[in-house]
C-alpha cells in the first residue's frame, strides 16, 4: 500500500524519561493494514504552521505484537518544542503517514 497521511487519535501519552514522552495512537479498523509495521520503521507526522507544512519521523517504539502504534518523542525536538507540546493531548487527531522503512 503506497504511503498517505491517515487521521489518528491520540490514545495515550506517557512520560518515559524527564526529557521524553511516547505517543500512541488508535488505528481506525479501515487503516488497519496500513498500519501494520516491522520493527525499524517509522511514522511521518505532519502539522500545518503559518508558515508552510511541517513534517517529522518518529520511530516506532512498540512491538508490531503489541497491538499498539507508539512513537518516541524527546523535549528537544523540533516538532516538539514548536507545535506538538502545545496540541497533542489524549483525543486529539494528527495527520500520520502509515508506517515505512
């Protein structure tokens, strides 16, 4: 399946270090296949900023048989410390690209 940005649900957020949160995210049963992953692979996020697109990988850090989607997000990242500190809160949807290499 080609990549494409799909709507996903913040579903849980945790803090794992002082300077790192994880993520996960509810896959909608149609987005299923997509977002079935390997080990080694990442997600694109994507946000709208005033001034243009902006886009970030994530490296997935949960295990494909986990059943859950979770990236790794540390403090000093830019996506972080512009947009994603301020809207990413449980329920919130964000734009994902499924899973790649």
């Amino acid at each position: 399946m080609a990549p494409r940005f799909h709507k996903l649900t913040v579903t849980d957020i945790r803090q794992e270090t002082p300077d790192c949160i994880s993520i996960a995210f509810g896959i909608p049963s149609e987005c299923r296949e997509a977002f079935a992953f390997r080990p080694g692979q990442n997600l694109v996020l994507r946000t709208r900023m005033p001034d243009g697109e902006l886009r970030r990988n994530y490296s997935l850090c949960s295990s494909p048989l986990d059943g859950e989607c979770r990236i790794a997000v540390k403090r000093n990242a830019h996506f972080m410390r512009v947009r994603f500190r301020r809207m990413c809160r449980m329920g919130v949807d964000l734009r994902c690209r499924n899973a790649s290499v």
